[in-house]
C-alpha cells in the first residue's frame, strides 16, 4: 500500500496539529509515509510553483499561499459567497460572478500542476471539501491514474438547487473524475445521485454507481464523526474546572455551541427560547441558555446580517424576562477553547443543535460523548442535521417551527432520568461503534 495523499483547504499547523481529521487520518499518514497539503493561511505576491514543506510535527506537511486576489475570488468568493450557500439551501444568498470561478478553476489547477509531479504509482489522493471540487478533474488531464477519493463536509443540494448555479453541469463532470466520493448522509447520496442525472446527464447504474462518460465513480455515505472515548474522558476531567457561577442549584443549563452562520439556525432557536418562556413563568430563574456563536466570515453581508439579528433577539428576550439575578439568555460571540466546551457540555441539562441545514454537525455528538452515564443531558437536534439520521434517540425537532420547538424543550426538561439514560446509552453505543476512526477506515478501505 502507497502513501495517502490528503487534500484541504487549510493545512493542519503547529508542531502537534490537532482537530478531527488530524485524529482520523494522522496514524495512517504516519504509516504510510502521507502527505496533508493544503493552503498556508497566509497570501503572496506571486502565485507559487511548488509546494513548500512545513517543518516538524508527526507527519509530512505542503503548503502553498494564495495571492490576494485567489483569497478574495477563490476563497471569500466561489468557495464561500457561491458553493457554501448552494450547498445549505440558500441559493438567495449566492453571488455569481464569473471572476469567481475564472479564479476557483485557476487555483485547483495551479494545485494539480505542483502536486501531479509528486504523486508516486501507488498513492492514493483523499480530497476533501468543496474547495477542491475540479481538482481530480485537473489531475486527470495530467495523466494521474491514482485512486482519488473525495469527501464533502456539507450537504449536497438537489437538482432543484443546483439548477441555480450556471456551472451545475460542469461541477457534475468534475466530481465523476473522482472514484469515490463520501457524503455525510444518505439523504445526500440522494440528492448528489438525482443531481448528477438531471444536471450533468449522468446515467445511474444502481447500487450508488454513476457513469458520466468517460467516467464511473461510485457516491456513498459515511457519516463523520468524534473520537468518543477521547472527548469522554476530556469532559470528566473539566467539569471540575467550570469556573464557579456556571453551575448553579435549581436552575437548569441549556446550551447551543454553533458558529454565527445562517445555516446554524440560532434566531429560530432564540425565538423558541422566548416562547418556551412566554408559555411557562414557572421556569423563569430555573433555566438559562448559553449560547457560544464564533463570528465567521466578518464583512461578509449575510453575516453580518445574522450577527445584528441575534444580537437583537438575545437582548429582546433579555430585556423582556430577565431580573436582577438572572438572565435567561448568555450570548457569547467569541471562541471558547475545546476543553471548556467539553466541561460544559457535561453541566448542561439539555443541548440544542438545530441548525435550519448541517452536512452532519459534531456539536451534537460531542454532547453525548461528555455527559455523565449515571445522570445524562439530553439533545434536542434538527431533522436537518446529518447527524439525525444516526441518533434517532434524541428529541428530533423542525427548527422552523416555533412551538414545537419550544414544546420539545419543556419535554427536555421534564423527561424523567430513566428515560434519559435509555437515549444516552443508545446514542453513545452508536458514537462508540462508529467513531472517527470507523469513519476513515471505511472510506479508505472503499477507494482501495
């Protein structure tokens, strides 16, 4: 077996990378002699040639700087203000401008010209995400016959959506140059099957085959996940480092952990919260929310739409129910470090992850991985959500729907220990049978 070649838009950095992918793939990199390449961060002057080698760390890393012109057209563009909103439903906030994609064609060439010499006979290539759509594409017409694999972090959309993008055809023929290409849900494979046949002229050849003349490529679902065991153990330890005031007697905790993204759905949860309380006085002073949103895209107009918006709902519901000693809402807009997620996720009764469309969303499998076995929390998540199609054994909600929304909480609340150890038991048996190392040793084994 050949070394594996791992593709993402951003490079792992530091002299222990971490995050999960690094968890998922690093032993196999480290076996194989694998390469992880991807964007430094940074931006140059001149395109570069070659890539350069980040010293250090487990394993062997290339990187290479975009100018600012890819970082704006590329990146900020094709990438974010074009695919992004495709692939979460939200073709109205797309904005198509053909330097984006002149620039996004540019870049993944520019990428296979550095990368096609270093490729040996026996590599494999794992791609991931949407901002290397063509690049199998491009190696192709180098002449590489490697296996490449490709996997998307976020939905696909169907062919309704993807009627919208001018391009639809062209991103069909790219994907076909990829031999397998993971999805985070079946609901995807779905949606990616029926859009590669009525878009891209695709015909299905059945048992999730496709042929896209010349080629044959092969759509599958293999849902992402978390090291289990890992994030357990880290929660044990810090809930006993929760600053004091977080925890306090009589007051339940819910807890909302998402990105500012308008797929992320926090205003629909805000205004559940606020009917929730509008309907049940009793609970005033016995539950707050924390909500931990980090600003993402800053400068971007839809995004700084959803930062006024939640900024207003928050303090709308604040000013209406809150008191001198309590507050029901604590909107948080920065990052909070991993380990004092895991610590509050462990002191929170309820978790709510419901995002409006998430390709799987980790959010919610982190909150059962660090609840307490004896006396778990529950997680009320989004039939949105890839992840719903795993854990049926959460309280399974329509983020659009207000009501319900704010009824599944007092259900939350109220749902008696028995129950609530009967839900943990049979989410965490899922995590832990398939965890983040099922996941990427599923989708190797699959490329071959």
């Amino acid at each position: 077996m050949g070394r594996l070649i791992c593709l993402s838009n951003r490079i792992p950095t530091g002299a222990n990378p971490s995050g999960g992918l690094v968890v998922a793939l690093g032993d196999v990199l480290e076996e194989t002699g694998g390469l992880w390449i991807g964007t430094s961060g940074e931006t140059t002057d001149l395109p570069d040639a070659t890539l350069r080698e980040i010293e250090g760390g487990p394993f062997k890393r290339l990187c290479f700087d975009l100018t600012e012109e890819e970082q704006e057209n590329y990146y900020a563009g094709y990438s974010n203000s074009v695919l992004w909103p495709l692939f979460h439903g939200r073709t109205d906030l797309m904005e198509i401008h053909q330097e984006y994609l002149n620039t996004y064609k540019r870049v993944n060439r520019r990428l296979a010209k550095m990368l096609a010499p270093i490729i040996q006979p026996d590599d494999r290539i794992w791609v991931h995400d949407f901002h290397f759509l063509p690049l199998a594409y491009e190696l192709r017409v180098l002449g590489v016959q490697s296996p490449i694999g490709f996997f998307l972090h976020t939905p696909f959309p169907g062919p309704i959506s993807m009627q919208a993008l001018p391009n639809g055809r062209e991103i069909c023929q790219w994907l076909s140059n990829f031999d397998l290409i993971g999805l985070q849900a079946e609901r995807d494979v779905r949606a990616c099957l029926a859009s590669m046949v009525e878009i891209g002229g695709g015909s299905d050849l059945g048992g999730n085959f496709m042929h896209l003349s010349p080629r044959q490529c092969r759509i599958e679902a293999f849902p992402i996940s978390i090291d289990a065991g890992e994030f357990k153990e880290l929660a044990e330890r810090q809930i006993e480092e929760l600053p004091d005031g977080i925890v306090k007697p009589n007051r339940s905790l819910m807890i909302g952990v998402d990105r500012l993204d308008y797929s992320k759905g926090v205003p629909q949860r805000f205004r559940a919260f606020g009917e929730f309380l509008a309907r049940h006085e009793d609970w005033h002073r016995h539950v707050s929310l924390i909500q931990i949103s980090p600003p993402t895209r800053e400068g971007v107009q839809a995004y700084d739409d959803i930062r006024e918006e939640t900024e207003y709902l928050s303090g709308q519901i604040n000013g209406t129910f809150a008191d001198i000693q309590w507050a029901p809402i604590r909107f948080i807009n920065r990052s909070v470090p991993r380990e004092v997620l895991a610590g509050l996720y462990r002191a929170s009764q309820v978790a709510l992850v419901t995002p409006l469309m998430d390709g799987m969303n980790l959010v919610a499998k982190e909150y059962i991985a660090a609840q307490n076995p004896d006396d778990p929390g529950v997680l009320i998540l989004s039939q949105f959500a890839g992840a719903a199609e795993q854990m049926g054994q959460a309280l399974i909600v329509n983020p659009h729907d207000t009501e319900q929304m704010a009824t599944t909480m007092l259900t939350a609340l109220l749902m008696s220990r028995q129950e609530r150890r009967e839900r943990y038991h049979a989410l965490m048996d899922g995590l832990t049978t398939q965890d983040v190392h099922w996941w990427s040793k599923s989708f190797l084994a699959m490329l071959g």
